[in-house]
C-alpha cells in the first residue's frame, strides 16, 4: 500500500507545470478577473464550477451519453482510416507505379481541410452516421498513410541487402524486415490521426449532430453556460490523452528496441 502511495506521488512530479495552471486559473478566475469583468463567471468560470459541472453532468448520465456516441463515431471512423491509410502507405511504399499514381491524387487532397467536405458529406448522407464517419475518415487516413509511407522508404537499404543476400523470401522480408521497421513511424501515424479524430470529430458535430461531445459544446455557447464548454474540451483532451498513452503501450509492445532508443 505504502508502495502503490509513493509511486503515484512520484509520477505526480510531471504535473507540476498542470497544477500550477489549474491552481492559476482557480485563483485568477475568482479573484483577480471580477475586478477588471463583472461578467467574468460567464467569459471564464473558475476551475472548481467547471468541476461542479463536470459532476451533475456525470451523475444524471447525460456526459457518458455524449461520450458514447462521439466514442463510437471516432472509432469507427479512425478505424477504417487505419486499415485504409496502412494498406496504401506500404502499397506506395514497395511499388513505383502505385506511388506515381497515388502520389498526385494524394497531393490534391491532402490540403483540403476535413471540414470543407462537410457540405458535400451532408448532401451524400444527409444527417446519419455514415456522413460523421466519412469526416472523421478522411480526416485521419492522411496522417496514417503518410507516416506509414515514410516507415517504409526509411528503412536503410542495407537491411534489404542483408536479408536478400542470406536467401531469404519476399514474404519473409517483408514480415520480418519491413513490417518491424515501419513499426515506429505507423504508430506515431496512429497517434497523430487519433487526435485529428478527436479534433474533426467537434466541427462534425457542431454542423450535424444532436448528440456528442461536440454537441454539448455547441450546446454550452447557446445556453451560455461555459463551464459546459470547459467540460467537452476538457474531456476530449483527457480521452486523447488517454488514446495517446494506449498506442505508445503497444508500440513499446511490438518494437520495443524503439523504447531502448528513447531511452538513451
């Protein structure tokens, strides 16, 4: 018990910098601000009544509800990102003419911010599902397929050379030599398209959406009620985060020599 109490104290010297904000805020936001703003419980509520907030949300049920479906949408969406972005990435990465033929229409596309297909989305799927998971879909794939593809140009042409001059099979360079090394650089794609998924998925919801995170943002600004909006964005930082650390698990996982890297 004593043990598990010292760790969690010893992890709590990387908050410092976030609790001395939190503390800040609190202060700056009951005190110093309503000198300057009378309105200033509406511009900026204090710490604490975002946390009040935060709580009647959470007893009457209604936060897990918005949490489920923004939850389902960026699976589902970052998902099939996912397989899709991978897929290509190594498609473009071991072939020559996929990658001529891919890498233009990559170029025109990419730009193009994720929320600008949302008039299109909607009139190709009207106000459904389907439409909030093609915004998150194209959202994230770019991240993925990108970081994917520089995974498997970067990987030393020496460790080609090596593994063909031992005879070893096309199949087994690749499960072997390409795969691992292309490792690092497809999770930190994960990563990155995970948090694009959670930032794309607030404009989706703002425009077409009665239920999610976005939402009960959206929902906040209309009822003047900002400590509601501090609560959605305070969520979706803290399941990002929550995300993040998930997929650095299982990177140390699969390419543990990575972690040793980093930690020299």
């Amino acid at each position: 018990m004593i043990k598990r109490l010292l760790n969690a104290l010893y992890g709590l010297r990387y908050l410092d910098l976030l609790i001395f904000l939190l503390i800040f805020w609190q202060i700056f936001s009951s005190f110093i601000y309503p000198h300057f703003e009378p309105r200033s419980s509406i511009f900026l509520p204090s710490f604490s009544r975002v946390l009040k907030e935060l709580w009647q949300l959470s007893i009457n049920g209604v936060l897990w509800q918005h949490i489920l479906y923004s939850f389902k949408r960026v699976m589902v969406g970052f998902s099939l990102a996912s397989v899709c972005g991978i897929s290509l990435g190594f498609i473009m990465g071991l072939s020559r003419t996929a990658s001529k033929q891919l890498e233009g229409l990559c170029a025109v596309l990419r730009p193009i911010p994720p929320v600008a297909w949302i008039p299109l989305s909607l009139l190709w799927f009207g106000v459904t599902e389907k439409q909030q998971f093609f915004i998150i879909f194209i959202g994230a794939i770019f991240p993925v397929l990108f970081n994917t593809l520089d995974g498997v140009r970067g990987i030393p042409s020496e460790y080609k050379n090596v593994a063909r001059s031992l005879g070893i099979h096309k199949s087994l360079l690749f499960k072997k030599v390409i795969l691992p090394a292309a490792i690092p650089k497809i999770m930190l794609g994960l990563r990155s398209g995970m948090g694009f998924s959670w930032f794309i998925i607030v404009a989706a919801e703002f425009v077409s959406a009665p239920r999610g995170l976005g939402y009960l943002i959206l929902e906040g600004r209309n009822v003047i009620l900002t400590e509601r909006i501090f609560v959605g964005m305070i969520v979706i930082g803290c399941i990002n985060l929550i995300f993040y650390y998930m997929l650095t698990k299982i990177e140390n996982i699969l390419a543990p020599w990575q972690k040793m890297n980093l930690d020299e």
